[in-house]
C-alpha cells in the first residue's frame, strides 16, 4: 500500500466514459471486449478492441480500451513489470489520436474524454512506480479536462466514476496521509460523502464504467472505511460476474477472513491456492502463499492441527523464494506453527519454532507473543 495516497488521487477520469460510438456493433464490441478484460480473457478482450480499431480508426475508444487490457495485466500481475512497456506506448498512441481530433476542434468531447482517462491512467502507473513528478503533471492535467468535461455532461453516469474518485479520495487521502497534503494544494475541497454517492450512480447506472465504480467503491470501503459489509457487497457482486479475475477472487476471501467465516474462507482460499499451482493467469507465488497461510489458519481455528502444520509449512516455503515485503506472511506462519506443534503436545518442537519466531524479524508484535507462550511453555516443562 506504499503508493496508495497517489494511485487513487489520479483515478479521476472514468475508464469507459462517454463513449461516443455510433453503430450498435460498436458498442457491442465494447461491451464483450470489457467483460473479457475483467474475466481475464486478454486476447479476446485485443481481438474486439482491434475489430472497433477497424471499425473506428480515428476513433480513441479503440485505442484506449486496447491499453486498459495492458493496464488489467499490470493490476493482476503483480511485481511483474513485463506489460509496462506496451501500456505506456498503448497510452501514448491514445494521447496522439486524442490531439489529432483537439487539434482540429479544442471541445471536441469525445477527445476531451478519453485524453483526460489516457493521462488519469498514466498518472496512477507513474504513482505507483513513485515517480511523483510524472504523476502530479499527468493527475493535474487529467483533472483539468475532468472538470470541463463534467460541465459539459454533468449528468452523465459514466463521468460520474471520475468525479466520484475524485471526490472521496482527495477527502481522504489527506487525513489518512498527512504526506500527501501538500499535494492536494492545487486541486479543489472535496467531499467524501459526495463521492460515495457518485460512485454508487454510477455503479448502478453508467453503461460503460459501472465494473469500474464497484471497484472503486470496495477498494474505499475496505482500504480507508473499515466498512467490510460494503466492501463486500460490492466485491461479491464482482467476484460472481467474473469469478476468474484473480483481483476480485483475492478481496472476496480477504472480506471473509475479516468475517471469520472459516468453512467458507477455507473453501475459497483452497480455490486459491489450487489456481496458483495450475498457473491460472493471475494466480502467482504471492497468491499461492497468502492462500497457503489462510487454509493453514482455517484449519488451525477447527483444531485440525496436523493438517495444518502442512499448509503453514508450505507456506514458509513459498514465502522464501518472494521479495521481503511478503515476510509479514512467513513470520506470522511460524508463530502459527509452533502454536500447532504446542496444541498437539510436541512441546519441544514448538519450543525450536517460538525460539526461531524471537530471531526473526518482528512483525504484529509476533517476537512478544513468541516469548510469552515460551515462557508458559518453560514452566510448565
């Protein structure tokens, strides 16, 4: 979450917004080629995208759409920077053809829009990179063309994604990271609660950007609301329109863990785990291990102590080959280790693991824990 306070900051133009398409193929291509990206079916989502290219080749729609199946690649893969260079040229060749269009007529519309989404979405990759110069230029620029777009169409639902985001995370972001105030020196008041309410129009009724706007609404819910009943009305609705997407598939488990549901959340993140081991696209090692420590702790909660020392082991196995940020995983998988061992009366093992918890880094206050259950351990043996 390093460059959360920047990335949601430069979510402010909406990914489908007013699409000013004329034939019904058009739009149809649009609509099959969106659910394709969120379903995670990239090819196909590029073989509809190119159709409307074709169809409409001076059209920015096309094009912008063909980069967002770049930018999904980027959001599901994660710490793979392998599509990053394709969505930046993807994004540029939007920004072109939005500048051939503005060049002949400075309020054209539909330029407006899709230049102001192309320089929004570049904004959030500069933001999440931490190239905060890159990413203020493009955010500001971005909601420039927002605003003159909202005045233009400010009854538009699929305009009302942008001035949702913007609304609710320029509130928030200042009082949850008081480094981002500077930032936001520039940019208008805002209001959260009018955000909230955007957001939900358009969830409920844009045409093109309402997957877009539950997203949004989940990620405020869980991220800055500690709200997890919304969170996860907006996420179950996603996870059940595009059960493939390994994004939505993450935050519906993580909502149960947040529930303790434990019979679900095992079955669920069971799911998980068997989609990292077949490779399913978006399910990596980093999936696989936060899969592995959550069936390891559901079993653990039904005391199913045996098998659980399986997954939790497993899971310190995986957590060894993926970057130091992820260590949180394989920390707390010791403690819960040894905690099995103790359960199961192997004292002297899960004394081994405490003592190893106490070298390791702390995390979650695992090196206090750690020592207290030793110490219960030390007296009774």
């Amino acid at each position: 979450m390093k460059a959360i306070l920047i990335i949601f900051l430069f979510s402010i133009i909406p990914v489908y917004s007013q699409i000013a398409i004329l034939s019904e193929e058009a739009d149809s291509l649009v609509i099959k080629g969106s659910d394709y990206i969120y379903n995670v079916q990239f090819d196909s989502a590029r073989v509809c995208f190119e159709d409307l290219i074709e169809l409409y080749p001076n059209h920015p729609a096309g094009y912008f759409l063909d980069a967002m199946v770049d930018w999904w690649r980027i959001t599901i893969h994660r710490n793979n920077n392998a599509f990053e260079a394709e969505f930046l040229k993807n994004i540029d060749r939007v920004i072109d053809k939005c500048d051939e269009l503005l060049d002949k007529n400075p309020k054209d519309i539909t330029a407006l829009f899709f230049k102001g989404g192309a320089l929004g979405y570049r904004g959030r990759y500069y933001a999440s990179n931490e190239n905060w110069i890159n990413a203020a230029s493009d955010g500001k620029e971005a909601y420039d063309i927002m605003s003159e777009c909202h005045k233009a169409a400010p009854g538009n639902h699929d305009i009302m994604l942008g001035t949702g985001i913007y609304n609710y995370y320029a509130a928030v972001i200042p009082e949850k990271y008081p480094i981002a105030k500077p930032l936001m020196t520039f940019l208008p008041v805002s209001d959260k609660s009018i955000g909230l309410f955007q957001l939900k129009a358009a969830a409920y009724e844009a045409r093109y950007s309402n997957v877009e706007a539950m997203v949004a609404l989940m990620q405020a819910y869980y991220f800055f609301e500690n709200d997890y009943n919304n969170a996860f009305f907006w996420i179950e609705k996603l996870y059940n329109k595009y059960p493939n997407n390994p994004y939505f598939h993450r935050y519906y488990a993580r909502c149960l863990n947040k529930f303790g549901k434990w019979n679900e959340l095992e079955e669920v993140w069971r799911e998980i785990v068997k989609r990292s081991i077949s490779r399913m696209e978006g399910y990596n090692n980093k999936t696989a291990l936060e899969g592995l420590y959550f069936v390891g702790l559901a079993l653990q909660r039904k005391n199913k102590h045996q098998d659980a020392i399986k997954y939790l082991s497993k899971c310190m196995e995986v957590a060894d080959y993926i970057d130091e940020e992820d260590k949180g995983f394989y920390i707390s998988a010791q403690f819960k280790l040894a905690y099995s061992y103790e359960m199961m009366k192997d004292y002297k093992k899960a004394k081994e693991i405490y003592k190893k918890c106490l070298e390791s880094e702390d995390s979650d206050n695992v090196h206090e824990r750690a020592q207290i259950r030793l110490d219960n351990l030390n007296k009774k043996n």
